[in-house]
C-alpha cells in the first residue's frame, strides 16, 4: 500500500517516463539506465547502491537490472524530511526531545 506522496511521485515518474520516450514494462519495470536518469543519479551511483544495498530494491532478469517505480517513488519518498513550519509545534517538538 502506498500513501497519497508515494503515489504523486510515481505518477510524476511514469509521465517523465512517457514525456521522455521510455518504455515501462507491464508491471512497471524500467531498465538501470532510465531508474538512474528519474532519480537524477549517475548510472554508477545505482550499481554502488546495489553493491552497498543501500538503493531501491530491484530485478535481476537474464543479467540486466530493473526497477519498479513504485519502488523509485517509495526510495524518493522515504528521504523525504519534512520541516515543520509552525512555529507552536517546532517548540512542542523541542520540549519532546528534551
């Protein structure tokens, strides 16, 4: 299940797929290259993830890599940090910590 977010984000991925040309699969699997291009890395930083199992999840098929967008729009979403505006709950998140 993914939050209202998760599902903007990979709505804005699939139509930067499209807009771009790309070809997403079925299921909603585009090649390394095209998942390095929407998150705006290198093609080496998504094999350094992958190493170091630090980036999204993905396929293995016949020797090339995949990745789902959802799991892009979730990896996206998941280093999101969220500053607080108002300035009562920035003091109510202060005295909490404290």
């Amino acid at each position: 299940m993914t939050d209202t977010r998760t599902e903007t984000t990979r709505m804005a991925l699939l139509a930067a797929c499209q807009e771009r040309g790309h070809c997403v699969s079925g299921d909603g699997r585009v090649p390394e290259t095209v998942a390095a291009e929407l998150l705006g890395v290198a093609f080496g930083t998504m094999r350094n993830w992958r190493t170091a199992l630090a980036g999204p999840p993905y396929f293995r098929i016949r020797g090339r890599i995949y990745y789902r967008i959802v799991d892009l729009a979730l990896f996206v979403e998941g280093g999101r940090e969220d500053h607080c505006t108002n300035p009562h709950e920035r003091a109510l998140n202060r005295i909490a910590k404290a």
